[in-house]
C-alpha cells in the first residue's frame, strides 16, 4: 500500500474547504466560521498534509513579530495543527511540523512560537518552554481611588492604528511580548452579537498615556469586568486606571485579565489581592539559529563573544560550531569556533527568551559549558521578569 506524504497549501477551493472542515472538527468549532478564520490569516498561511493525495490535517502560520531583547525578532506563530482522526498515530503531525520548520528555515524566519496541546509532539522538532500566560482576578472591592493628574476619555470608536501606536510604546522592552498579527487586532475589539466592548483613553485622545478595553460578562453568577487589552505608560497612568476599575465595584465583583506570572502592575496596590486563575506556558523554537542570535539586542556596554555548539536533528544548518561576537549591542554569528557552550536547540529557547538562565540549564542537565563560557552567556543572556505573551493563538 502506498504512503505517499505531502505538505504544502491547499492546491484549490475544494481542498481549502477540506481543510476548515478538519480543523472546525479538531477544534470544535462550527464550519461556518472557517471562511472568517481563513480570510483573516490568509489561506496561503495554512499548510495541510495529504496522505495518498487526500487531505489528512494542516495548521496555520501567523507571520509577525515577538519582542526578546528590546528588538521585535521575526516569528512564525504556529496555530490549530489539527489531523483528521482516521489519520492520528501515523505521524501525521510530526511529519506537517517538520516540513513547515523547514519551509520557514528558508525564508530566514528567526523564531518560531505556539501553545502545545501535546508537549512531547513539539518538544520531538525542537520547541522547548519560553514564557507564560497567566489569568488573573482581582476583587474589584479591595480597590479603592488613587490620586494622579490624569483623566480617562471614552474612546468614540475603537481605531486599530491609535491602539498600535500606544501599544507599541510598552511592549517594546516586554520579552514575548507580540508584535499582533492584524487578526489579533481586530478580536480585541470585535463584539460578538448582543455585546459591547468599551474603549477609554487614559489622558486623552490626543496625548494618551495609556488605554483599557473591556466588556461587562457575567462569570459563575457574578459581573466581571473582562479586560481585553490594557497598557499603562507611567505610574499615573496605572493609578487613573485602578481608580477606574475601582469606580465600577458597586456593581461589578471583580476584573479579570492575561498577563505574565509577574504582573509590575499589581506591585503599585496596597494589598496583594489579585490571584492567578490559570496558568499556561508557550513554547519558543529557534528557526534559523543566525538570524535569531543577530536579530536580538544584547548589552551596549559588553564586547565579547561566546563559541556555541548547537545540536539541531531536524534543522542541519544550525547544528555545529558557531561563535556569536557581540559588541555595542549588536552580534555577528560565524561559523566555527571552540564549542565551549554545547546545547541543543530546545534548551536554546529558555535562553533566548529569558525564562532560564545559564546556570538553570546547566543544573538541569541541559547544558555543558566551561566556566569562563557560562559566565559569559550570564551577561548574553540575562534573566528577565518572566517573559509573556497575554495574546493566545
């Protein structure tokens, strides 16, 4: 019997349509919205897998941006990698990822990320953890106002580019934080049929130093206030917004949102009442090893270089000997070197992200080094207050 594998985008309508119909199925969700989920990727963003020329799963690719290091990296967002189920345990979905990683190697796409419903899968082409997203609540009737100068204005509509333009100003030192495919966008401010999505400037429209966007839903019998995006642009900013959420607690019970496990904004609160509801990880894949380490920004006031060997089983041009250089915050990546810091490619991704330094990875097994290049790479890659991405894909 044959078992002939291909992956690549859907040849014409029909087999698009196969695809939405396998991955509604996968997914749970109704056919009906495939053509709106299609449009707003782009159909040639999705990959499927035919096996003996039929149509047996696919994902999606979201093309955009991820902040490490105080520079916006390219990245791939990989998204509802579903198989149909007469075609599960074959190695269908090893098969689908590997290829993409290979597809997006070529384009030079740095970095690759995703929310892994199955961990060995994706562990098995070399994504390993990068970063959480975590919800929280926070009773709404431990708040009370806060003083600061500034004043909330309700947004007359709710326009994307003025979002951006704001957004931008916060996320920039934010690692894993997104640079937000457009489709994202547009959910945070879409209303379903029979909602409303609020929108307020904090400051003013003009000279905003901040913005919160929210609906009122009931949650388990009571009024929530579900924020969909927030940014605050200094601790003024974040005080006129507390004061807001505090204005709404003789009605609403609490307020709820994503963030990091580390959420800076809380710290300004009187009392730490605010607690994590869930907690998720997302995984990080280093795609093309030279553009990812000369993409990111290091220490303006390091000279150095570090001699990696890297081992990558899918991905043969980011495995051996490279020697990253670094000088007034920008690095160069050659090829050679000593090899003194030997990893493989997952154990790269905490690294890079900022989640685990050197010395985590060197206890857990995960990393081999001689001292001078472990102290090195300290400075390379220093911790962060855990990387974060509240956006889900």
């Amino acid at each position: 019997m044959e078992n002939l594998r291909e992956v690549s985008v859907a040849s014409d309508h029909d087999e698009s349509q196969l695809l939405g119909k396998i991955l509604c199925q996968c997914f749970g969700f109704p056919q009906t919205e495939w053509e709106d989920y299609g449009s707003s990727i782009g159909l040639d963003n999705f990959r499927l897998i035919r096996h003996n020329k039929k149509v047996a799963g696919g994902l999606a690719i979201y093309r955009m941006g991820q902040w490490f290091g105080d520079r916006c990296i390219p990245m791939a967002g990989l998204a509802a990698v579903g198989i149909a189920p007469e075609y599960r345990g074959q190695g269908m979905a090893l098969e689908l990822l590997r290829e993409t990683l290979k597809e997006l190697h070529a384009e030079k796409v740095a970095i690759s990320t995703l929310y892994p419903a199955v961990q060995s899968l994706y562990r098995g082409v070399g994504y390993e953890y990068g970063g959480t997203r975590c919800l929280w609540e926070l009773p709404l009737s431990t708040l009370k106002s806060r003083p600061s100068q500034l004043k909330l204005e309700r947004m007359k509509r709710l326009e994307i580019e003025a979002l951006i333009d704001v957004y931008n100003q916060q996320v920039n030192h934010m690692n894993g934080y997104l640079d937000r495919h457009p489709a994202f966008w547009k959910n945070i401010i879409k209303a379903a049929e029979g909602e409303e999505v609020y929108g307020y400037w904090i400051g003013s429209s003009s000279l905003p130093q901040g913005y919160v966007i929210f609906q009122q839903k009931g949650v388990l019998g009571s009024l929530s206030l579900e924020i969909r995006d927030w940014v605050t642009l200094s601790a003024d900013a974040t005080n006129c917004l507390f004061s807001f959420l505090a204005s709404h607690r003789s009605q609403v019970d609490q307020c709820r949102w994503y963030g990091g496990a580390v959420e800076p904004k809380l710290m300004l609160l009187a009392e730490q009442n605010a607690k994590l509801v869930n907690y998720e990880q997302w995984m990080l894949r280093i795609v093309d090893l030279v553009t990812a380490l000369e993409s990111r920004a290091y220490s303006v006031n390091l000279e150095t270089e570090l001699h990696l060997s890297v081992i990558d089983d899918l991905l043969e041009e980011n495995q051996g000997n490279f020697v990253l250089e670094v000088a007034a915050g920008n690095a160069q990546v050659k090829r050679g070197g000593r090899g003194e810091f030997h990893l493989k490619i997952g154990s790269l991704a905490p690294l890079y992200a900022g989640l685990l330094g050197p010395r985590q990875l060197q206890k857990m097994g995960w990393l081999e080094c001689t001292d001078s290049a472990l102290r090195i790479a300290e400075y390379l890659f220093p911790m962060t207050t855990s990387p974060a991405m509240p956006d889900f894909f």
